[in-house]
C-alpha cells in the first residue's frame, strides 16, 4: 500500500487495489462455472447467466458492505475529505476552528457520536440523517464523529489528540 508523505496516512481501498489473495467487498463467495451442466430428463435446465443456487438467500448489497474510499491518520487543520488522499481545496473542507472544534464548509454535515465504539457505515447514515450539523464540539481524545461530504460519502472521525493548532484523528471515509 502506497504511503502518502507529509500526512503520515496511508490510504486504502483503491478501486481495484486489495490486499494479496482478499477478495473485493460485496463479491461473490463462489462464482459460476464456465459450463452449465445438462439438465435430467423431463426438467429444465438452468440459464447459463443464472447464479448458482444454494438454497439460501442471496445477500442484497447494503451500507455495511460498501468499501473503504480512504482510511488513514490525518491532521486536521483543512481538509477535503472528497479528495484521496484529503488535501486543502478552499472553501471545500472540514477544519478545525478551535481546539476542540470541527467545522464543516458548504454541505459537510457532522454529528459527534455518543457511544465509546467506533460506529459502522450504516450507523454513521443513520446519525446523519436523524439530526445533521455542520460542526462537532467540545473534542477529546477518544470523541468520535460521523459524517457526510459534499458529495455524499459517509465518513467517521475518531480524535486521537489535541494540540492548541491541531486536531489529530483516525479518519475512515467510504465510497458512496
């Protein structure tokens, strides 16, 4: 996995990139054969595009099952979180305005998290969607925040620490 010098993060998840011998997320466990065996006398037999049956229900592809667009420590002082790895774009940003606070521009929303573990994709929506706002305050080491972008990535924060110039934290940021 590439690192990205100056920001001490290393990103993950690049469309196309996983780790040697994983499996993409949301792919199929087993995968039809090149051949479709024929069919016994008197029944019909399946179409050659049909995914094989197991019996049990095929899984429908959700919030839990979406991939990592980027993960890695990051220093918040502006950051666009659209941008792998995120970098500075003006007026496009989540940014730390006080030593305990995030802001976020334009159509950034926020929400702090109230529990101590970390929240899933699907949880992250869910807090969002209940009541969005556009800063997170009053941030300790161990806060967690969820999130969503401009344009509409969901994402959480979780402080590491703070500094008087600094936030620093743990940010993972899912693809749409």
């Amino acid at each position: 996995m590439p690192q990205v010098n100056g920001s001490g993060a290393t990103p993950i998840g690049f469309p196309g990139v996983e780790p040697s011998g994983a499996e993409p997320v949301g792919a199929p466990a087993e995968r039809p054969s090149a051949t479709t065996p024929q069919a016994p006398a008197g029944t019909t037999a399946p179409r050659a595009d049909a995914p094989p049956s197991t019996g049990a229900p095929t899984p429908v592809p959700d919030l839990v099952a979406a991939s990592v667009y980027y993960s890695g420590d990051v220093v918040f002082r502006s950051l666009n979180l659209d941008r792998r790895p995120p970098v500075d774009v003006p007026e496009h940003n989540v940014y730390r305005i006080t030593e305990n606070r995030l802001y976020g521009d334009d159509t950034y929303q926020l929400q702090p998290w109230p529990g101590s573990t970390a929240p899933s994709r699907a949880e992250c929506a869910a807090a969002v969607g209940d009541s969005p706002k556009r800063d997170a305050e009053h941030l300790q080491p161990g806060s967690l925040v969820c999130g969503k972008t401009p344009e509409g990535r969901l994402f959480r924060i979780e402080v590491l620490s703070l500094t008087p110039s600094e936030i620093t934290a743990r940010l993972v940021v899912w693809d749409r």
